[in-house]
C-alpha cells in the first residue's frame, strides 16, 4: 500500500498534449495524386465511420474464393494470354495513400514489451475495443485481462489485489468525482503502475490536471484499436532509441519466383535512389544469396546473431554486417550445409526487433519454407510483400498466405502483391486482373519475363539499375521503394531526370 506522501502515479512522464487529431496537418493526406497510373488501395473499400465495424472484401463473385482445394483444370481454363503486354510493367501511382490513424507511415511499429494490463470498461464499446487492440501483433507479448466496471470497481478491486504494470479504466463520472475516485485509487496501487483514463470529455483543463496528479495518459472516446495501442506503446517506448526502423519482408509464393532478387534490388533502391539507410538481412541461412548478388563474403552474419540474440547490441550488430555502399549494409546467410539451423521462434523475433534500431527501413528476404518463426515475422512486419508468378501453385500459396496475414493484422493495411515473370514465352498464364481479385489485392507491381537482365544482373552481383538503370524493370523496382517509404526521390535525382529529357536528341 502506498500513501499519499508518495503519489505512485507520479513518474516523472513528460505528457504530450494529445487533443490534436492524430492526422492533423498529415502531408500525405493532402498530396496531390500523381498522374502516373492507379493506386492500387483505391480499389479498397472508403475507411469505414468511426464505431462501424470492419467489411469483409467481397469475393463473392469471385472464381478462386474457395480456393482451399481446387480442381486445377477448373482454375487452368481461366489461363489465357496476360492482358498487360510483357514489353512493359503495370505499376500503381506512387500517391500518397491511406494512412490508418496513430500510424507513423515513415517509421516501424514499437510493440509492447511483456506486461500485464488490467482493463475496466463502463460501456460495451470500450471493452471490445480495448480486446481488439489485445489481440493486435504490437500487443502479442503483453497479457490483458478485462473487466466491466468503472474507477470505483477499480479501487474496490484492488484493496486486497496486486496492481499490474499497467491499469486502463474508463469513467463516466464528473471531473470532480473522477479526482477523488483517481486519489482513492492511488492510495491502493503500488509503486510503478501506471494510469490510463478513458473519459467522455476532451478539455484540456482536466487533461493537465490529470497529468499533474501523475496520470500516464488520458484518452478521450478512443474510437479504433489503434488509439488505445498507440497510446500504450507510447508509454513503453525506450527513449534513447533514436527510431524504431519500419520492417518489410519479402515472401515467395513458391520457390523460384524471384523474391530474393526483388528484395536485394528493393534495398538497394531505397538506399540508392530513395536514399535512406537501409538494412537487408538474408533470413535463408542454407541457401541465401544476398551475398552473391552483391558481391560480398562476409566471415559474419545473421546465423551469428541469431546464435547469440541476448548480446547482440549495437556495437555487436555494426560488426556483424557489411557495407554496401554509404547507406546499404548487408547481414548476410551463411549459405552453407555444415550444420543443422535449429534455432528457436524467440531468437528470430528478439533479432528482427534489435535489428528494427539500426536503420530507418530494414528488409527481411524470407526464405521458402514454413515454420513457427515464419509465421510469427510475417504478421510482425510492418509491410509484407508477396512475391508470385501468374500461376495455380502461386495463387494458392499467395492465397493462405494473404488470408493468414489478414487474420493475423486485423488493423494493419493488406500485404502487397508482387506479379514477376509475366509473360513467359508458351506458358499457360493466369491474367494478373483475375490473380487480383482471387486474393482481394490489386498487384503494386508487374514486371515482365526479362532472362537476359537478371541472370546479367546475378552473374555480374550487381543490382538491376546498375545493369540498365533506365530499364522497365528498374523503373518498377524504384517505384515500389518509393510505394512503400512513401517517399518521393531526392531533388538531384529528379533533376537529372528533367534535364536528360530537355537535352534528349530529337
């Protein structure tokens, strides 16, 4: 028990006001739409008012929708010629998209480290809010209980009950009511708990009141999962961290349709054309070929930082990985059948966290198999893309992955879809408008068949852009760096672009 000497609330937080809408002055929402081509989540369905709930996609017209066990030849007489001619990429407009509210679309996601929340709801609505953020992916390693009841079920509830590292409780009280139940519930929590209030009011008086009494926060009618997440990763946040990098993994539909290509050329573009500092980690520890494609044989890598997850470090983690050019560095797969890789679930989550504070964008190539750390990095990433060719085995594969993955991230935009080596010469093809809407996402990217570049690119271990920096498939790999930074290129770049088509021979 504590006294009122002691006030166990007062943490010494430095509160920020948080009456502003979250997306108040948000450049993206007001950019102009590029004129280049289509977005592709305007085909989504308009955000949804607030308190509504989620909308299924509709599939219902949709061939593939019960794609649990098809007969191939019903799906193959759908195969005919690609509507996209393969001389050229379908790419969307690189515009300013939706971003979901409380979201930082230029860093990562923080998660909630391991702590017990206790929850009291007066309405219905706050308590299933509350348990939708429980069950978000930055909320996995917390545990939440809730319970229905105000601050004075709260304060009843621990007179003889151990506070948690964390108490949310709504109130539908007065000001002066709530103050005086908050001061009875200081008198039973113990030291280092903290408060959250979820109240009806939005008045800054009582805002800075509370926060002088040592309230860690006030929520004011949270009306998605999001609000409350982000308010609770905000008090868990490690301030010497400078960042938290935005993690995007790349994922095979299947073996071979070019994933690890497209993510080494996605780092580079970042680092290279979008010019921010990127990290590319090769998860495919017998067979990666991150070093390969770019040239490099380190004598260290990811198979030792995952040997070691509770001393990788900063300083450890610079060791580990190779430069690659100013903004590049690589942390390379062993690439060998020495030994066995029987590493645990927990050390590729605690590597992949550690690894989110060396750079601004860290990119996973996801090696092609299945298991229990598989999954749980996929649903962790802030951006997944699907790589896959336009074929059965890759749209059943690209199918359970986009279903588990929207299972997994009810909150979190879908993953990408990436259409490689369309247009094969004589091969039966499914069209890219059909694979789209088998899986309910329009592709962000369609590269066509183009052998001669890649396998140029992949002997020489350099980058497409390095090889034919003014090629389709180039271009396309620039623009999805741009499409998921959400970042347009540098001035330097844009004027060369403008001056190459003023002195361009006529």
């Amino acid at each position: 028990m504590t006294t009122r000497d002691q006030d166990p609330f007062d943490l010494g937080f430095e509160a920020d006001d948080e009456f502003a809408s979250p997306v108040a002055g948000d450049p993206w929402r007001a950019a102009p739409a590029s004129a280049i081509g289509h977005d592709p989540f305007d085909d989504f369905p308009p955000a949804r008012p607030r308190g509504e709930a989620a909308a299924a996609v509709p599939v219902a017209s949709n061939p593939f929708a019960e794609l649990t066990g098809p007969s191939a030849a019903a799906l193959l007489d759908l195969a005919r010629p690609p509507e996209v001619p393969a001389a050229a990429p379908v790419w969307s407009a690189p515009v300013a998209e939706e971003i979901l509210p409380g979201v930082d679309a230029t860093t990562g996601d923080a998660s909630v480290p391991r702590i017990a929340i206790h929850a009291f709801g007066v309405r219905a609505e706050t308590l299933a809010i509350i348990e939708a953020a429980a069950a978000d992916r930055r909320m996995a390693r917390a545990s939440v209980t809730t319970r229905t009841g105000g601050l004075e079920t709260a304060v009843d509830f621990y007179q003889n009950q151990a506070t948690p590292s964390l108490v949310l409780v709504e109130t539908m009280d007065s000001a002066q009511r709530m103050l005086a139940l908050l001061d009875g519930l200081a008198q039973v929590c113990d030291p280092g708990t903290k408060v959250v209030v979820i109240g009806q009011t939005n008045d800054i008086a009582l805002y800075r009141e509370l926060m002088r009494r040592g309230v860690s926060e006030y929520l004011a009618q949270p009306q998605s999962p999001l609000q409350v997440i982000r308010a609770v990763t905000a008090l868990y946040a490690d301030p010497a961290a400078p960042f938290v990098g935005r993690q995007v993994a790349f994922v095979g539909a299947k073996g071979g349709v070019g994933a690890s290509t497209l993510a080494h050329n996605f780092a580079w573009s970042m680092a290279e054309r979008v010019e921010a500092a990127t990290v590319i980690v090769d998860l495919d520890l017998p067979f990666g070929t991150a070093g390969l494609d770019f040239n490099q044989d380190p004598l260290q890598g990811v198979l030792d930082a995952l040997s070691q997850p509770e001393r990788l470090d900063p300083v450890l983690m610079d060791r580990m990985m190779v430069r690659c050019g100013d903004r590049l560095s690589l942390l390379a797969a062993p690439a060998t059948l020495e030994q066995d890789y029987e590493i645990g679930a927990d050390a590729y989550e605690e590597v992949t966290q550690k690894m989110r504070g060396a750079a601004p964008f860290v990119v996973l190539d996801m090696p092609h198999l299945w298991a229990p750390w598989t999954r749980r990095v996929l649903v962790g990433s802030d951006d997944l893309v699907i790589v896959a060719t336009p074929d059965l085995a890759s749209l059943r594969n690209a199918k359970n992955i986009v279903d588990l993955v929207r299972q997994g991230r009810p909150n979190d935009a879908p993953p990408r879809l990436v259409l490689n080596q369309v247009g094969v010469p004589g091969r039966p093809e499914i069209p890219v408008k059909d694979f789209g809407e088998a899986l309910g996402v329009t592709p962000s990217l369609v590269l066509p068949f183009d052998p001669k570049l890649f396998g140029q690119a992949a002997n020489n271990g350099q980058m497409i852009a390095e090889v034919a920096p003014k090629s389709k498939a180039a271009e396309g790999v620039d623009h999805l760096a741009r499409l998921i930074s959400r970042r347009e290129a540098p001035a330097a770049v844009k004027s060369a672009s403008i001056l190459s088509g003023l002195f361009k021979k006529k």
